[in-house]
C-alpha cells in the first residue's frame, strides 16, 4: 500500500538526489569557536545546508551541555543559553527565517504553512577533549530561495563569536536544484522510520533499477556522485580548519 507523500516544506523529497554545492564557507571564527557552512544540497523544493561548529576553551560542564543546548531554540520565549548556537537566514526578496522560536515544531503533516522554514535536521557531535566540542548539523529551508543572495546570521556566544553575517549568492543552489535526480517515487516505497531506513530503502531500489533505466538516469547519477565527491573535500578542509583552531 502506497504511503502519503510528505509535504515539501518538511524535509528533501523521497527518493531523489539533490545537487551538491561544495561551500567551504566560515560564517564566524573567535579565538574560542568557528562556524562554518561545508556544502549544500538543493532540491527542487528547498536546499539543505550543512552546518559545522566547535567551541574550545570550555569548562567541563559546559562542554558537556553544549549538545544539549541545541534543543533550546524550539521554545519560543525562554532565555537562550549561551551554548545555543543561533542561526538566520533572509532570503533574497526580503523575508527571514531563524532556528529561534520557529513555526515548524508545531506544526502537522497536514498543514500548509505559507513559509519560510528553516528547520534543524539530523545532526550529531561530542567532546573532542575536557573543553572543546564539535557539532555538525543539518537544516533545511524551505522553500527554494529566489535569484538574488542570501544573507545567513549567526551568534554562538559559549564560543564568543558574535553575531556575524555572511553572503552567499544563490544561483549555484539554483543551478544545481535543476540537477536533482528522482530514484524512485516515494509513494511506492516501504514506510521508514528514521534517516538510516530512508538510506535503507534508496540503496534497494536503486538496485532493483533495471539496466534499460540504469543506462538512461547514468549521467545524472555521475554527475551528483562528483559533486557528493566535492562536497566531501569541502568538508575535510572545514574539518581541517577546525583542527587548526585547535591547535
């Protein structure tokens, strides 16, 4: 039994590969912390950026509630804690979008909420040591952002960077949205819990791909593996420049 489509301003469609833009982008550096965007990925409907951050200089405790303090900002009204890291992002005709007091953790599958979203995805980190932690996380935004550039915000102050803009002009994240490729069509696969079943039920089906299909969707997969490829360089050398901080 087919399942029900999930509405686009939740997350990446089902069943499709976005095209991967390499960014390598530091939004923030402090003598304590560095926050950096290491690529993006675009759909059709949206674009998913992913986040790299680490704060050094800590005490213990607060190194340890660092992760923790990153659920704050779904609670509209209550004082952020200092190890909140806070983004925004205005889009290119004006409207803005934070992880602070978002609509989205209230809203239901069923709802059509006029936008922007920018909702905080799957993500994981740790202590590298007694007093440094390391994050990287991804968010979504919804909807595709327009021609023009986007002005991205951040303040993080357990790492003492304060709030810092950055410009990132849109027309790659358009370009590479157009090479999206579809793998299979979400309404027949199985339902999944979770980002490891999706990945699960991507793999199956493009095995089960007959060959005639796999010939004629061959070039758009080569070419978002290249990108995955890049991006995964971009990523290493934001890493790096962590590490560098470190030292």
């Amino acid at each position: 039994m087919a399942r029900p489509v999930q509405p686009e301003w939740l997350g990446p469609p089902a069943g499709a590969l976005g095209g991967v833009v390499p960014l390598g982008l530091v939004l923030a550096r402090s003598e304590l912390g560095v926050v950096a965007l290491s690529h993006a990925i675009a759909y059709s409907t949206g674009v998913a950026f992913d986040l790299v951050a680490q704060a050094g200089g800590l005490t213990p405790r607060s190194a340890q509630g660092v992760l923790h303090d990153q659920h704050a900002g779904r609670l509209a009204g209550d004082e952020l804690p200092e190890g909140f890291l806070r983004l925004g992002i205005e889009l290119p005709d004006g409207p803005r979008v934070a992880n602070v007091g978002s609509q989205w953790p209230h809203l239901r599958p069923t709802d059509s909420p006029s936008g922007p979203l920018l909702i905080q995805r799957a993500g994981g980190g740790g202590q590298t040591g007694k007093s440094t932690v390391s994050w990287n996380v991804s968010y979504w935004l919804w909807p595709l952002p327009g021609e023009g550039v986007l002005q991205i915000t951040c303040e993080w102050p357990i790492a003492g960077i304060p709030v810092s803009t950055s410009e990132l002009a849109t027309v790659e994240l358009l370009t590479a949205s157009a090479k999206a490729a579809r793998i299979f069509d979400e309404r027949d696969a199985e339902p999944s819990v979770g980002s490891a079943s999706t990945q699960f039920v991507v793999a199956t089906a493009a095995r089960a791909t007959s060959s005639a299909e796999a010939d004629e969707s061959g070039g758009a997969l080569d070419d978002v593996a290249a990108e995955l490829r890049r991006a995964q360089r971009s990523l290493a050398r934001a890493l790096a420049s962590l590490e560098r901080l470190r030292q």
